[in-house]
C-alpha cells in the first residue's frame, strides 16, 4: 500500500476526510457579496429556465432542495468543528508546554477556524436562497428538523480556551432570541373563494403588525406549520425581522403532543397569544392561556375577526 494511500485510509472518519490545515491554510473564504451574487444566478438561471414549461409545478420543491443543500453543508461542518473541540480539549488536557504538543494544538485550532469559515459561506448562500425562496413561494424557508440559526464567522480567537469559549457562547446565543414571547396559534384553513381568503389573510396580517405596534421587541412562537396559516405568520416574521421559536410535535407522545406542545409554548409566560382558528387543541391553548393571565388576541371568528363578529352577525339576522 502507498503511503499516501495509507495516510488517506488513516485519516478517514465517519465516512468522511478529515480536513488538513495545509490543505486550507493561506486561503480566504470568497466574498460575501460573491457568495450572493453566485446563489442568485444559479437560483436565476434555474428556474427561468424551468419557468413556464411542463417542469414549472416541481419549482417550489426544488428550491426547498436548494437552500436545504446549503443548509446540509454547514450543518456537516459544524459537525466537523464539534469533533474537532474535542480534540483541543484533550489537547489542552495533555498541554506539557512542549514544542510538539503546542504545535499540534495551534494546528487543530487553527482548522477549526478555517472550518467555522466555511460553514459561514454555506450559511450565507442558505440565507440568499432561502430569502429567494420567500420571494418565489411566499413562504418562509424551514428546515425539515432542527433550527435555522447563523452563526457567523469568528475573526480572533487567542487561544484554545478562548476558541473553546467562544464557540459555546455562540451556539447558545445563536439558540437563544432575546425579547417578548408573542404565541401565534391557528390551523389549516380553506375558503370558498378567493376574496375570502385575501380577507382573512389582511386580517391576519394586520392583527400581527398591530401586535407588533404594541410589543416593539416581541418574537414569535408558533408550531411551524408549513401547510397552515403559521407559514404565513412565518414568512410575516421573517420579512420584518422578527425572532421565531418553533416547538414541533413530539410524534412519540402521539394523541398527547399537541397538548405538550401547548404547555411548553406557555412556559415562556407570552404576553399575547394571538389564536385563529383551529382544532382542538388550539381551543384549549386559549382556555389554558386564559387561566395563566396571558391576553388572548382572539380572532377565531369569521375570516380571522374576533369572535364578537360572529355575535354581531347572529343579532342582525335575528332582528
């Protein structure tokens, strides 16, 4: 076997190469604006070309594809620099102060920087496409499981510690939105007409700007329904740049998860759940945020008003 065979064979880990610093040492990340320059002409040249043609209704799906292949690459670097932390942690656990046992960790930490590097392109060209995404389907681009978060790229880290340090408290924060929960509840709805449905989706829209006017800092927690109404608030949130919270179900708790998801969604005490209509369990997230002292934005009523409408329209058939 060669050695150079034998190396590659050595360096393989999960299936994957294990990246070298030689390998990336010496060279920059591209632009950002060449990175969004690139995304939009192959998402341009893509679909202009599919447009009006018999591939023109498999559009949306395959620009979820799209964005969701910028998304795999980050999320399989950061999965890169995970291993790699370990790495220096032992590093530094073994840290004698030698000339070999310092070289060895200043080569992992500075991996790991070119690695957090890239995984910040891919994040970029996920974010231009997603947003091109938006633009073309109306709807916010979300991640089949797990979060949607941007790390960003680190410029000076000292030390492995530091690196370490810095790598914790950005996960965390990039996990963590800051200000006032604001719950958004409601269903799949259907209309029988077009006018109904631009009605009641003025309606919503203007519920969640007058929500807005009233809690500057809020963000918007909702069970990320891509097929409801919440793909709508989604998109709203993100277009005005708004933090989003997403509790999925827990499909193992069956029947239950719904009612889990309701729970956990009120642990983070909203000031307002804003509720359209829905199922059930959306009927029992306004009676429980109702008994905890949360103000209820009820608009489950005709076409996204409040149920007060309905009453209304009740009393004048009746009179």
């Amino acid at each position: 076997m060669s050695t150079s065979l034998a190396a590659a064979l050595a360096a393989l880990e999960l299936g994957h190469l294990e990246p070298r610093t030689e390998d990336l040492s010496g060279m920059a990340p591209p632009p950002t604006e060449a990175l969004d320059h690139t995304t939009t002409a192959i998402w341009s040249d893509l679909f202009a070309t599919l447009f009006n043609t018999s591939l023109e209704r498999d559009i949306e799906e395959l620009g979820w594809g799209l964005v969701n292949l910028f998304h795999r690459a980050a999320a399989k670097k950061h999965a890169t620099i995970d291993r790699l932390t370990d790495e220096i942690r032992l590093l530094l656990a073994d840290q004698d102060g030698s000339e070999i046992t310092t070289a060895n960790l200043e080569e992992k930490i500075d991996l790991a920087k070119k690695i957090e590097e890239a995984a910040g392109c891919y994040e970029q060209m996920r974010d231009t496409a997603a947003a091109h995404y938006m633009r073309e389907t109306g709807r916010s681009w979300v991640p089949a499981t797990g979060n949607r978060i941007s790390l960003g790229v680190t410029s000076a880290i000292v030390d492995g510690r530091a690196f370490l340090r810095a790598r914790r408290d950005r996960v965390r924060d990039a996990n963590t939105v800051q200000g006032t929960p604001v719950v958004f509840a409601g269903g799949r709805l259907t209309f029988i007409s077009d006018a109904d449905m631009t009605t009641f989706g003025s309606n919503l829209l203007r519920t969640l700007n007058a929500v807005r006017e009233r809690v500057g800092d809020m963000y918007l927690v909702h069970g990320g329904d891509m097929k409801g109404i919440e793909r709508i608030a989604a998109s709203w949130a993100e277009q005005n740049g708004v933090q989003q919270v997403r509790f999925g179900l827990d499909r193992k708790l069956g029947d239950r998860a719904g009612f889990r998801r309701n729970e956990q969604m009120l642990s983070l005490k909203p000031r307002y759940l804003i509720a359209f209509q829905g199922n059930g369990v959306t009927e029992r997230l306004v009676i429980d945020a109702k008994k905890a002292g949360v103000r209820v934005v009820d608009r489950r009523g005709p076409l996204g008003t409040p149920p007060s409408a309905l009453n209304s329209e009740r009393e004048r058939r009746l009179t």
